[in-house]
C-alpha cells in the first residue's frame, strides 16, 4: 500500500499581514477550512495540522512531502482566499512522480510564495 503524499499546515502561523496574532490563529482557520474541503472531496492527498514550521515571517505556511518526492514550504497562504488553489496545487504535487509541479501548472496565487524545496530522503 502507498501512502499518500501529505499537505502538512501550520495551526500556529499568525497571517505576515496581520497586526496582531488572532484567535484561533489564521494557520488553524486555514487547516479547519482546508478540512472542511477535504471531507467533502476525494483527493490524492492527507492533510495533517502540525506545530510550528518555523517560517513565522511569511506565515501562514505549509508543506508539501511525499516519499521518493521532493518537499516544498510555502509561505503567506492567505486562508481566506486561497482555499482552492491550495487544494489544486497539492493534488498536483501528489499526482507528480517526483513532486515537482512546473511553476506555469501552480495556481498563480501561490507560484511566487515557495520559501523552501527539500530533496527527497529516498
């Protein structure tokens, strides 16, 4: 059995653009938002919230890994509007072999927020 790449989002991340920290903090808006998408779709991907991806400059933020494929960080996801394109980009990356998504095939909202690409362990 594979198992299925994973869109990994910051619950602690306060949004670069917010004044202050909110509660609940905008990384857990986007992780409850994305889940709500998720339950209703049947996608190629699992999502897991995690703690703290220490990118807190260019929060929200998240990742993207997968056995045998290369990981990504993205940062300054707004949870608001970019709901959907973050659901098409991390289908695209699970669909990928290697976990590369051309940058012209990412939603333009985010192809200019990659903070980090991670070679793959195996």
């Amino acid at each position: 059995m594979t198992t299925k790449p994973r869109l990994n989002i910051c619950t602690t991340c306060t949004a670069s653009n917010a004044d202050a920290p909110s509660n609940p903090r905008h990384g857990q808006t986007l992780f409850d938002r994305m889940q709500e998408l998720c339950a209703t779709r049947d996608l190629p991907f699992d999502l897991k919230p995690v703690e703290c991806l220490t990118n807190c400059k260019s929060g929200c933020s998240v990742a993207l890994n997968g056995s045998g494929k290369w990981g990504y960080v993205y940062g300054n996801v707004d949870p608001e509007s970019m709901i959907d394109d973050l659901c098409e980009l991390a289908s695209k990356y699970a669909e990928s072999e290697k976990g590369i998504v051309a940058w012209r095939e990412r939603p333009d909202a985010l192809r200019r927020n990659v903070i980090a690409r991670i070679p793959p362990l195996d």
